[in-house]
C-alpha cells in the first residue's frame, strides 16, 4: 500500500539543494517512492510533486498528466506523469505569466514568468528514455517541478506574492 509521505516547507535545506540524478531507475526503493509521490500527491490535491518535498533529493517528479482536469485523473491514482532525470531540450521564445502556489509553501501564490512551451527529454519509471512537448498549465507545472529538482522554489522567481487570507 501506498503511503502518505510529509511534506517539508520553505525553509527546510532540502528545498534548496541540487538533487542527484537517479541512476538505479527499476530498484525496489524508487519504485516505492514514486508510488508513494504519486498517492502523496492526489491526497495533497497537488498537481505536481517533486522527490526534494518529501526530503528525497532524487531527480523525480510526478504530475497530473492533465493539470486543468485534475478531477479525471484523481480516480485512478495510478495515472500520473512520472519524470526522472528530466531536462528542458527546447524551449519558446516568449515567457508569459503563471500564477502558482506549493504544498511546500502553503497559504501563498504568486505570478511567476514561465516559457510558454517546453520540451523535455526524461526516463520514464520503466527507465525508457522519452521527449514530451508540454504547453499551458503542463508546461507550466514542469518548469516548477525542475525548479524544484534545482534547489528553486517559485517564491524566489516570483515578481508579486499574496498571501490566502482564507480557504479558497
Ligand atoms: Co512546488
């Protein structure tokens, strides 16, 4: 069974370092940890999750495959895009704003720039080496999730921040 994984915040050191590249894709602990991030994750009613949050500093990160219909995907906890080692091959010319918040930096959002497209080389969990060209709220999602991979949390990048004064 999946387990619920803590999520640590702004201000722990993890958040800030480089995480390590996987190099043992099909071993029995990564394979648990990716199945613990994903199910971390949908309880978290977060769209993207990085290894670094849960004090992993491993290059994975899971996502929902559609982030503007997350509600299609929380049924099936095992439909999730699942990155490791992921690196940005190419990317658009124009940046535009996105708004965006963390589980690691709960109760605030903020507009950061981000590429309006990207394209990804990663490894898949079965280790198949794959490109994915993302846009809209996916692409935006994957440009946070490396940041996280690279020691960047987006209240760092952020030219406005609000606080929630409430629960939305
Ligand atoms: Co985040």
């Amino acid at each position: 069974m999946p387990r619920l994984l803590p999520i640590i915040t702004l201000g722990h050191p993890t958040l800030q370092q480089r995480s390590k590249e996987v190099a043992n894709i099909d071993s029995a602990p990564i394979q648990k940890l990716i199945d613990d991030m994903i199910y971390t994750m949908y309880e978290k009613d977060g769209i993207g999750l990085a290894a670094p949050q849960i004090n992993q500093p491993h290059r994975i990160t899971v996502l929902v495959p559609d982030p503007e219909k997350p509600q299609r995907y929380k049924e099936k906890k095992d439909k999730a895009l699942v990155l490791i080692n992921p690196t940005i091959l190419k990317h658009s010319l124009l940046k535009g704003p996105s708004e965006e918040g963390c589980l690691s930096v709960p109760g605030i959002f903020g507009i950061v720039k981000r590429w309006k497209t990207v394209e990804i080389g990663y490894y898949d969990r079965d280790g198949v080496q794959k490109k994915l060209k993302a846009s809209n709220l996916l692409a935006k999602c994957i440009q946070h999730e490396i940041d996280h991979l690279d020691g960047i949390l987006f209240v760092q990048k952020s030219e406005k921040l609000f606080r929630f004064t409430r629960n939305m």
